[in-house]
C-alpha cells in the first residue's frame, strides 16, 4: 500500500480533477499531507479515505521498553502489566516493545511505532510511565502524534521533584556514555553513577 499520492494519481482516484485539488488546497477545504521543495502536492493514505469516506478502525498500541537486556525479566513482567491495564480498559491492542536506552532514538520498536503514527491507523499509544517511551523528546513525540490524530496516554502519572527529574536524567546519560568507554575510566562512571543513585535514595 502506497503511503503517498502525486496529484494526479490522487486525484484519479477520487475522480476529481487536478484543478479541483488545487483550488481545495487555496480554499484550505483539503491541504495536501505534504508539499515537496519544488510545489508538488502529495496526499496521505488516510485523506484517501477520508475523501472516500472509508472508516479505518484504528489500533491502541502498548508501548513497553527497557535499557538493556538483562532487564529482559522487568520487560516481561511490564508486558504483562501493560496487557492487564489495556484489557481492564477493554482496548483492542498490539504491543511493541524495546530494549534500548531511553535517550537513543534508533530503536527499531520507537521506530515501527512512529511509522504507524503517521499513518494515521494509531488511536492512542500507552506508555506505563512517561520515560519508558523516551527519557528526552517525549513532548516532541507527543506533539506529532496530536498532529496524526493519535493520544499517548501515560498510566503512572505520578509527579516526581526537580531533584529527582535531574538525578535520574544524570544517571540515564553517564550511563549511556560510560557503556562507551573501557578500563578504568567505565570504572570511574560506574561509581559517579552509584554515588547518584545513593544519594537519591
């Protein structure tokens, strides 16, 4: 299934005229998804149906990740919470998941999730907790999913201090950094970061 149409294609297919789309896009009745650098107009799988008037059952996706894999346990056991908060809400739902650092964007589970937002089949993303979808960028994410028609939903919305916020984005990237480097400087990091931690506990 094509993601995007050229005017022509699009407008063929909703037996309209090339003209007709462009005086749409004047009048602001239906923007193309997407202008190129050069003034092509494309338009998106979902202005399809919207246009033809067909209904698209949207999903609720369950997003669960961990750092790395020896906290494949915890990833389990948050799946099964996840499952059980998404029944209880009587959600029909898939589950993605990821192990990978909070702040590394290249996940290939943020990713799939990403690509499904933008085409318009999510209705809402839950997270258990607001890092566990990103440590850095979750209003960002947000603020494209809103743009997609889609909600994130965090279900642990328990306010944390500054103080706390701070540690554990402190520790979240020495962590990240120390995992680079080797001998006696991982070393070194290894213990900043249990100085932290105990200091937060």
């Amino acid at each position: 299934m094509k993601k995007y149409y050229g005017i022509n294609e699009f407008s063929s297919l909703i037996s309209k005229t090339p003209q007709t789309l462009r005086n749409w896009d004047k009048l602001g009745v239906l923007k193309p998804a997407y202008k190129s650098q050069n003034g092509y107009r494309y338009y998106s799988n979902e202005q399809l149906n919207q246009v033809l008037g067909i209904k698209i059952d949207k999903k609720v996706i369950g997003y669960c990740r961990v750092s790395s894999k020896k906290q494949e346990g915890d990833l389990q056991r948050q799946i099964e919470n996840m499952k059980n908060y998404l029944i209880a809400k009587g959600y029909q739902f898939e589950i993605i998941t990821d192990i990978g650092s909070g702040i590394n964007y290249n996940k290939k589970g943020l990713d799939l999730l990403i690509d499904k937002i933008i085409q318009g089949t999510i209705e809402r993303v839950v997270v258990l907790h607001k890092d566990r979808l990103l440590r850095f960028g979750f209003e960002l994410v947000e603020n494209i999913a809103r743009k997609f028609g889609t909600i994130i939903e965090v279900v642990d919305n328990t306010p944390k201090t500054e103080e706390q916020e701070l540690v554990e984005d402190l520790v979240q990237i020495i962590t990240v950094f120390s995992c680079k480097l080797q001998g006696k400087r991982a070393n070194k990091m290894k213990k900043i970061i249990s100085e932290l931690k105990d200091e937060n506990i």
